[in-house]
C-alpha cells in the first residue's frame, strides 16, 4: 500500500481574557494576580498530524488542556460535505430505528446490526428511547449510512460504562479499516485504546504541550 498521507498543520492560539468585574478583580488582589500573570496561562497549539483514510485518531489528555479544540480545528479544515460529526445526528422520537435509513429493510437491519443495534427490540425502538450507549451506536450506524469521509466525536464514550465503551471502539477500529473512514476521536479515557487501537494519538497536557504518535513504525514520530 502506497503512504500518501494528508499533513494537517494546527496552529492557534487563545488569550485568557483579562477579568474586570469587581468580584474578580477583588480575587485577583487576594492571590497577587496581575493581568500578565494570567496571560501566561495562555491556550497555545502548534502541531503537525499526518492522516490517511482509514486512520483513527485519537485526542486525549486531562480536561482543560485543549482536546476539543484541536477537534473543531480538525474539523473546520475538512469541507462540510466529506465531514458529520456524531453530536449533529438527530435522535428521532416519531418512528423506529429501522425506519431512519434510505434503502430497503435489510440494509438498515445490516448497518444496525454492525453497530450494535441488531436485537429485534431495538430495531423497533425509536431512537429517542434508546439507552446512553445504544444512541452512541445508532448515530455511528447512521453515520456510516451517509458514508462521510471524516467522523467525528467528542468525549467519545466518556458517558458510556465501560463494556459498552470498548464494544464501541472495536466496532470502530472495524468500520474504519474496512471502509476508509477517517475518525478523529476525543476522550480522557485510556482503556478503550487496546480495542480503538488508533493510527494517532495525540496527547495534550496542561501546559500547552502537544505529542502526536503514530502506530506505523513509518510514521512515528513525537512533537512537543
């Protein structure tokens, strides 16, 4: 297979606005905080990915550190008609799963059922009624449907137990491999990397430092 990666170069940078209202300014005084204290805790991005259809890209770190930012810079830079991102996909109440999809019965049957979502019950639940983790797997059956050459997600399976979680990310890893979809992923938990097994990891801490990793030996490099 010939490496032909897109490089993608993320490069942003946040001021902390400086606070004027009297309650903050009165804490600020209380800490000996000056206004050029606090823009040191500027956001800052500057980093390179390199991605390639099929790839999952995984963005983790602790909560604060720029995860969804690096998501939506991601995001902007991919046209709107090769790009849906899972938190846009509508839950309807007025019918069932299976009347959500173009096509006939048995394609929808064959998309929900690689999602997750096979059980006859479930078929015949409507999305609006489905648990925290069966919504997750219509959307991504939904969104495989529409055949988008990006997917998106944020806090990927951070409301999800745990089983449901790495169900998830395997069914992911799958869909990824076998039809060319790229996946950028954010979410703080790292025990769905053993089933997600991401092409890119890209790590971010809180002091403004970006490491990118990539799985192919090819392509493994670290940035800081």
């Amino acid at each position: 297979m010939v490496f032909n990666p897109t490089t993608y170069h993320l490069n942003r940078r946040l001021p902390r606005p400086t606070p004027c209202g009297d309650k903050a300014v009165a804490l600020m005084r209380m800490f000996a905080l000056t206004s050029d204290r606090l823009r040191e805790g500027n956001f800052e991005l500057d980093c390179s990915l390199d991605i390639e259809p099929g790839d999952v890209v995984y963005v983790t770190g602790p909560s604060g550190s720029g995860k969804t930012t690096i998501l939506r810079e991601l995001e902007r830079r991919v046209p709107a008609e090769r790009r849906l991102n899972l938190a846009d996909i509508e839950l309807p109440d007025d019918r069932p799963c299976i009347d959500c999809f173009d096509g006939d019965w048995m394609h929808a049957v064959r998309l929900l059922t690689r999602a997750g979502l096979g059980d006859v019950f479930n078929l015949l639940n409507r999305p609006a009624l489905l648990s925290e983790g069966q919504r997750w797997r219509f959307r991504l059956a939904m969104a495989m449907s529409r055949r988008p050459g990006f997917i998106f997600a944020d806090e990927f399976t951070s409301s999800l137990g745990r089983i449901c979680a790495l169900a998830l990310a395997h069914q992911i890893r799958r869909w990824a491999s076998t039809q060319d979809v790229i996946f950028i992923l954010v979410g703080c938990h790292r025990d769905v990397l053993g089933e997600l097994r991401p092409d890119v990891i890209v790590e971010r801490d809180l002091a403004n430092h970006t490491t990118v990793t990539y799985r192919d030996r090819r392509r493994n490099r670290t940035q800081k």
